[in-house]
C-alpha cells in the first residue's frame, strides 16, 4: 500500500482541530472557490527541487513563521513535499508536510494530505497551481479545504527554486493572477516570509 492511501485511512481516524499555528484565512463559501481560471498553471515533472516560499496568506493576526523552504519530491504515485520553517514565537526550525495526487487532467487539481502545523494529523486538501512559470520554476498555489458551515480554509504560496524575495514584480503578478481567479479578496492576506536561512 502506498503511502498515499495509508494516509488517507489514517486521515478517517484523526480528530482535526484548527491548529493556531497555521497561517489559514477562512472564507465563505466552498473549497475549491468558482469561477478558477488558471491561465499558466502546467507543472512539469520536477524530481526534486527546493522551492524558497516568497510569500503566503496569514490572517490577520498575522504572520508567525519565516524561512519557509519548501523541499519537493515528485515520484511515479504522488508527490512528497516538506515544509521547513522557523516559528517566530520560538525560534525553533520544524518541518511539516503534505502529500499530493494528481493532477486532475480535467481540473488541474491536485488531492492532498497536508498538515497545517507540525506533529498535527493531516487534513484533505485540494490544491492547485494557479500559475506557474517553468523557467523560473517560480509558481503560485491555493490550498483548500471545506468546513462544516459553508465557508472554507484557504491558503495562497509563492514558491521559486530562483528566486529569494517577493518584489514588486512578483507581487503584480500575484495581484493580476487572484483577479482572473477570482479570489482578489485573499490578495489583502499576503504577506512577505522574511529569510534569515536560520534552517537551510
């Protein structure tokens, strides 16, 4: 059995609370949100790269991570990912992950397991690359999922394997790429991850 679905049982078994250490904006509505026009989304096939997160949603509380590093592992099944941070309120570096399958051919979605904070259970998401630009391996992603009351969990990422810092260029784009997505509201959420490589 592949790791994939030993998760996804375990998934069955595992009470979910919100976790105050993700960085998770909720929304009416439903996961994923209507009206998803990704214009330049296709993932090629990546083994293994390192992915510098530039920027991510945070609520207003605002942010409590930084050096955010994301290590991709893509295999014939699913793909790996490990989420590197540092807390603010500790300054410890700690590591979380998620899983995901797919893409849709249809949708472009991919099904994913993904743990909003470390040692937490892992929760089904849907996650898919809003844009993405192969040169730069640079990419734009929404993670989601549903809560019991008609509103739903979001999540925005910023990832490059080039680039280190969200600049005014990368922040049009992201402002651009939620408007023809539709979810311009989350664009007020992004907020800037601070790099002091204090865990890579």
């Amino acid at each position: 059995m592949n790791s994939f679905k030993l998760f996804k049982i375990l998934v069955a078994y595992i009470s979910i609370v919100a976790v105050a250490n993700g960085n998770l904006v909720t929304l009416d509505g439903q996961c994923p949100p209507a009206k998803l026009n990704p214009s330049n989304s296709i993932i090629p096939v990546i083994p293994k790269a390192i992915f510098t997160q530039l920027a991510e949603t945070a609520p207003e509380s605002g942010m409590n991570r930084t050096d955010a590093v994301t290590i991709w592992l893509q295999r014939p099944e699913e793909i790996e990912i490990r989420n590197v941070v540092r807390s603010k309120e500790t300054g410890d570096c700690v590591v979380y992950s998620a899983f995901m399958k797919g893409p849709d051919p249809m949708t472009g979605e991919f099904d994913a397991l993904y743990q909003v904070a470390p040692d937490t259970g892992f929760v089904g998401y849907k996650v898919q690359f809003l844009w993405f630009d192969p040169s730069s391996l640079t990419g734009i992603a929404l993670a989601c999922h549903n809560l019991s009351d008609s509103q739903y969990q979001a999540e925005i990422f910023v990832l490059s394997a080039t680039q280190t810092e969200y600049n005014e260029v990368m922040q049009e784009i992201v402002k651009e790429v939620l408007e023809e997505n539709n979810i311009e509201v989350l664009n007020q959420y992004m907020v800037k991850i601070d790099h002091e490589n204090k865990c890579f």
